[in-house]
C-alpha cells in the first residue's frame, strides 16, 4: 500500500501531492487507517543536548510546517519530529508553482517562503499532539519584517512554543526569504545570538525547565564562514547546529529539466556538500554542542556517514518523499 501510494502521488503536481498527503496523514492519524503507514519505532536510544531520542532518525523542518501531521510522522518510526518552520504571523508565502522534482536525481527544488499558518495555529496542534517521542519546533522571520527586526520575530515565535518544544531550531538559512542569511554573518549573528540567549535564560526561569537552542545553517559555506559561525555559536552558548539547509548551487543539475528554477536545492545531489560542512563544522567546534546531520541523507551508508563525520542526529525530508516511510526503518536499523 506504501509502495502504491508513493508512486500515486509523485506522478501528481508538487504541491498538490504534499497537500493532498499532509491533509490524509491529519486525517488518519488517530483513526485505523493508520496502519498503512504505521511500522515500529527501532530502539536505538541516543541522548543529545540532554534529550533522549528513541532512535536518531528525525524528520527534518519544512514537510509538517503547521505541525498537522505529528502523530502520522511518529506512528512511521521516526525518533523525533522536527515542525515548522513557523513565522509570528500566518502567511502564504511565494506565488505558485514552487516546488519542481528533478526525478533525475532524487531532487528537489523549493521557493515556498515560509508558508504556514503563523505560530498559535502550530502551537494548538503541537498541544494536542499524542507523540511520545520529541518535538523541535523551527521558528523563522515573517517576508515583510526588516532584516534589523528579524529578532522580534524569533523572540515572538521563541516566547510562544518554548513551553512546548522539545527543542527549539532558529532558522537562518533558507535560501527563500530575502535578506534571511543575511543573519549568518559576524554582527548579525552575534546581535541575533545574544537576543536569544537572554531570551532562553528567561524563559528557563519562567517556566521552570531548559529547552535547548539549536541555529540551522545553510550548505553554501566556505571554511572561513563556517569557522566564523561556530565561533559565534560557542561564545553565545547556544545548544547546537543543525547543518545544513538547501544549497542555491546547481552545479549538480546542470541542464535538467527545472534545474534553472530559483529556490533551495535539496537531495542526494546535496548529500557530499553537506558532509562537507558537518565534517568542517565539527573540526570548528571541537566537540562543544552537538550537530544534527541533514541534507541529501538517503540510506543507511550517507546516515552513517554522517554520524562519522560528527553528527549526532539526522534527518531526512527529499529521500523520504521519494522513497516513503521504509527508509526510516532501513537507517534506523543499521545505524
């Protein structure tokens, strides 16, 4: 039924197929029909910035952006599920069509800008959540908030689901809204940091437990920056990194249909860059706060891979859509 459905909807329009999936798994999440993609969670217990995960396959930010969907995600085995990434304020994002398969490669290439339906919407959902397993939540900046104000939106975004997140991932790294890497960078970063520690310390007193900090980071990075940023990340004490986001490179779909279309690449086409910057990003850091492992992940020897090259976690999103809920399964078991 899995094998039948997955191919159903990659012969359906993008979007239309994520839209029609997100609102089946809303559905039937808590009803029998389940058990078509229900499968047992593999028990590979990990603990990572003092959280315990049942196993260290996670699903990655963007696929449940109004966290509609946690219950479906976590009955397919996943050890955590990442939401978002959600904005103060509900909006449509990027005109249509956004999202292109490259089938060719097992890509993707999306410009969907921080579609959601702003964070009390993803904060009801994630209330009402019945997994057991955790949560992060991604908190990201509304299109039209200057760069100078990106840090109200996340302090918005950072006050309203720290009583329920798990972890908390701060993302600076989409490729699709304007000015947003912008914040990846020496004073910015470090202004941005500092906001949200302070914030983070607050919050831990007001509610009376520690939820961690991690910053996600895009793929398009030479070793200077990467060096910069993990300074940055280790004098502003933050929890960990989330390495990487989509690349703007196209080097790897030269000459594809859609290769030409504006928005984050992602898949296996991404799987050696984003080695590349976890293996610079953990020499950089030195073992001083975790690393989640994502991008072009697409079976048991890339997940493994990664963990070498210093990650603790990872996660999937592209390999998953391609290939469906078995893939969780076959890296859980082998990692």
């Amino acid at each position: 039924m899995q094998s039948i459905a997955q191919k159903l909807l990659l012969q359906c329009e993008p979007e239309k197929s994520h839209d029609f999936a997100i609102k089946w798994l809303h559905r039937t999440q808590h009803t029998p029909l389940k058990w078509v993609y229900s499968q047992p969670t593999v028990q590979k217990p990990v603990k990572v910035a003092g959280i315990s995960f049942p196993n260290p396959v996670g699903l990655a930010a963007g696929l449940d952006k109004n966290g509609e969907c946690i219950d479906a995600f976590g009955s397919m085995g996943f050890g955590f599920v990442e939401v978002g990434t959600v904005t103060p304020v509900g909006q449509p994002g990027n005109a249509k069509p956004r999202i292109f398969r490259l089938p060719e490669k097992r890509a993707i290439i999306n410009r969907m800008g921080f579609n959601n339906y702003g964070v009390d919407h993803l904060v009801n959902q994630v209330k009402a959540s019945r997994f057991s397993g955790p949560v992060g939540i991604n908190i990201g900046k509304n299109k039209d908030t200057p760069e100078e104000h990106a840090l109200n939106d996340y302090l918005i975004c950072l006050n309203k689901v720290y009583p329920y997140a798990s972890y908390i991932t701060v993302n600076i790294s989409s490729p699709n809204t304007p000015g947003l890497r912008n914040l990846q960078y020496g004073e910015a970063l470090d202004s941005l940091l500092t906001g949200l520690k302070q914030a983070q310390e607050t919050l831990c007193q007001t509610h009376g437990k520690y939820v961690p900090l991690f910053i996600k980071i895009a793929p398009d990075l030479d070793a200077r920056e990467i060096d910069s940023i993990a300074r940055s990340l280790v004098n502003a004490k933050m929890d960990g990194v989330i390495a990487t986001n989509t690349t703007l490179s196209r080097d790897a779909v030269q000459g594809l249909p859609h290769a030409e279309e504006a928005g984050g690449l992602s898949g296996e086409v991404l799987t050696e860059m984003s080695l590349e910057v976890t293996q610079k990003l953990a020499k950089s850091l030195d073992r001083a706060m975790p690393i989640i492992g994502v991008g072009g992940i697409h079976d048991a020897k890339t997940a493994k891979e990664r963990l070498n090259a210093g990650a603790s976690l990872i996660q999937v999103y592209s390999a998953f859509i391609y290939q469906g809920p078995a893939l969780i399964r076959t890296i859980a078991e082998a990692l």
